[in-house]
C-alpha cells in the first residue's frame, strides 16, 4: 500500500484532494468469476478478503448497487463485544473481537478500534441475576466478564443517575473490557482496499436483479450491468436479505425491521465507555469526535425504508437521559436508520440456500457490526470449501425446521421475543 507523507496530507486538504489516488480500483464487470458476492458492505468486503488471503481465491467480485459505505455499514451505533451467554455466539464474537484488535495492523488502514469496555448496567434483582449467570457462561469459555456493584458502576461512569429516586434504579452491571467501538465506514473502506490490493473486484452501483439458473443450479446472476458469471454465488445484503433471495424464488425466515440511532453535538470527554442496559434497549457511548451516539429499539414493523419514526427517537432520547442526566443538554445534530435482517430466534445464518451454488450470510438482528470480521472470515470458508466452518455450523438455515435454534432472549433484549 502506498504511504503519504504529512505534507502529502496537508496538500491533499487545501487543494480539494486534486490528483488523490483511488483506494481501489472501479473495475468493469469480468464476464465470470469463481465467486459473487453480493453486498458491499463490512460482511460481504470482509469476505472477499479473506477469500482471497487465507484461500487465495482471488477471481471473486463484490457487487454493491450503490457505494462502498452507503448501506448499513454506515449505518450503525459502532459497539463491538462478545458478552452474549449463549456459546456458539459468545464463540463466534469472541473470536470476532481477537481479529477486531488486530485488524488496523492486518488492514494497514486505522479502524479506529477502542476497547473501552462495554457495559451492561442491572436494574433489579433479576437484571443482576440475569448478568451474573452471563458472566459465569462467559468465563467458564474464557472470555473476559466482570460483575460490578453499583459503587464500582459508579466510579466507572460518574454521570450515571445512581440515586434511590432514579427513574431506572442501578443495582450493578457487567463489563467486559475487551469490548468498545470501531468506525463504522472504516471498516468498510479498509476492508475494501485490501481486497482490491489482492486482486478483488469491487464493483459499485451494480444491482443484482435477478439469478441465471441450469440444471436446478446458480450459475449466474442478472445486474443493472449485464450479467456474470459464476462458480458460486454468495448473498449479503443485511435487511435485503429477503428480496435478494426471492429472485431465487426463496423465502427466507427473516424478516426487515428499522433500527435508527442518532448523535449529539461534539463535547469533551463525558463518557469513557459503552452504557447498554438489560432491562432497556438503549445504548450510550461518545464518538471520538466528541458527540454522544444514542440508539434504541427497531420500530418493530417489517419496512426497508432506512428512515425512523419520532417516537422511538424519543424513547431512546428519554431513556438516556434517566440514566445520565447530563445529556438532557446537549443538542441532536443528526439521526440516521438501518435496516436490521431479524432471524425468528434473533441469531445469525452462515449457510447453503436450497438453490445450488447459493449461499446466505444474514439475520444478524443487532449483531451484524461487531460481527464483522468473523462473519466474514466463516462465509469466505464457507464459499471456499462448500463447508461449515466449526464456529457458524450451529447458524443452519434448517435450525428452524428441527427445532434447534439460537435464543439469546432476556440476555441481549430482543423486543420481539419478550
């Protein structure tokens, strides 16, 4: 990768950024490859890379119908953890979390990973008891947890309305220190450029609109770019999962929902950690730019419209403020909203479609950023071998017929399933 020097920089920035070279190349679509991947977002970039450096299969193309960034990736509260009960998702974040500390040197592009720990606040004797059987879960596996008592809550994160009156009384938490933020769209980009620099065809503003068939197989897939090729094809595309799939003539036990969130005006440093809550969906943590990034409950109704309703801005806007008052005055400076793939149990599929040569990476739900770059590397062994990866074989499509599925419910609050 080439490196600028400062006065590069500096020259970059006063003068447009006339003469910038690309991050990677805007190839014309080939005519065949051994793998489509369909979505250019973190999970379908992250699997082309990997693809390409562990498999060293590098004839691959990522068809994203709009730009690098501009679906769901960029669309997200940052969180990165690990602290879910359940063991094959605690397995599989875990190991999300050991490529997320490396990924900025693997990348050579700064992600802005900070492991500022991520904290689950109790508000009951039943939060605490919920928190500490998580914790146990966590520990008996390895993975960092640790229960807090409400002065060691307190000393964490000061602002924190910790007195008996407080509409959402503090009885404790559980934190885990590996956890924290990353930059959304950085990691789209550093993934992106990487795959590029291997030999990966990024290719924007390229909708899939339909899927070539012979002999009951995928061969294919029909773009607003002419058709392509390929040995085989991997759908995701996050909250379009479902229409994707049904140009195949599938129908998938996902269904779409609105998840918004929304920043404040930038201040100094207030908020040293990520505040989520067991009993509510709200979420609190500071950008590196100094604004306070809020997000709440889905809207909780099948849309694809990438916009939010009031009344949920509002709850979470209420929410935050119960638990640190001082946010009550600071100013929104903008909202945004992602489209969620919600599976039936609230847990990911990493599988084969019924449709040969077809393969899914969707229903992450709330999960889909943190699981980034494991997601990716289990989809690329995935399209590589026609095999499970050990860490996805549990995320079946055919979980739901036998019964087996993933409920992660009352540990990560899933509105649906309370």
């Amino acid at each position: 990768m080439k490196r600028y020097s400062a006065l590069a920089l500096l020259k970059a920035g006063l003068n447009g950024q006339r003469g910038w070279e690309r991050a990677w190349r805007d190839p014309e679509p080939r005519k065949h490859y051994d793998v489509v991947i369909i979505g250019g977002g973190g999970h379908g970039l992250a699997t082309a890379y990997y693809l390409a450096k562990v498999h060293g299969i590098r004839n691959v193309a990522v068809l994203e119908k709009g730009w690098i960034g501009g679906g769901n990736t960029g669309r997200n509260t940052t969180i990165v953890r690990s602290n879910y009960r359940l063991k094959p998702l605690h397995d599989l974040f875990d190991f999300a979390l050991d490529l997320w500390d490396g990924m900025s040197d693997a990348l050579n592009f700064n992600v802005m990973f900070s492991p500022r720990g991520a904290l689950f606040l109790g508000h009951s004797d039943s939060d605490m008891t919920q928190l500490a059987q998580r914790g146990d879960a966590l520990r008996c596996d390895g993975i960092d947890a640790e229960l807090l008592t409400r002065d060691q809550v307190g000393t964490l994160v000061p602002l924190l309305d910790l007195s008996p009156g407080a509409r959402f009384p503090v009885q404790g938490g559980l934190i885990q220190r590996r956890g924290g933020t990353a930059r959304h769209d950085a990691v789209a980009w550093g993934y992106a450029r990487a795959a590029d620099a291997l030999g990966v065809d990024v290719i924007q503003c390229c909708e899939v609109t339909g899927f070539t068939m012979g002999a009951g197989r995928v061969t294919g897939v029909e773009t607003t770019r002419g058709a392509i090729g390929a040995g085989r094809v991997g759908i995701c595309v996050a909250g379009n999962s479902g229409p994707v799939a049904a140009l195949a003539g599938l129908k998938l036990p996902i269904e779409a929902q609105t998840l918004q969130a929304f920043v404040t005006e930038p201040v100094k440093p207030m908020i040293d950690t990520v505040i989520m809550s067991q009993s509510l969906h709200c979420y609190i943590s500071q950008s590196d730019k100094g604004g306070i990034v809020l997000g709440g409950d889905p809207d909780q109704f099948p849309s694809y419209a990438q916009r939010g309703l009031a009344p949920r801005l509002e709850k979470a806007a209420a929410e935050a403020i119960a638990l640190v008052p001082a946010l009550s005055r600071l100013r929104m400076v903008r909202c945004w909203s992602g489209t969620t793939d919600m599976s039936f149990d609230g847990s990911p599929i990493i599988a084969p479609l019924p449709a040969g040569n077809l393969y899914l990476n969707g229903g992450w739900c709330y999960g889909g950023f943190k699981a980034t770059p494991a997601s990716g590397w289990c989809y690329a062994h995935l399209l590589a071998t026609g095999a499970s990866h050990p860490l996805a074989a549990p995320f079946t499509l055919d979980r739901f017929a036998h019964g087996a599925t993933i409920d992660e419910a009352g540990v990560g609050v899933m509105p649906q399933l309370r």
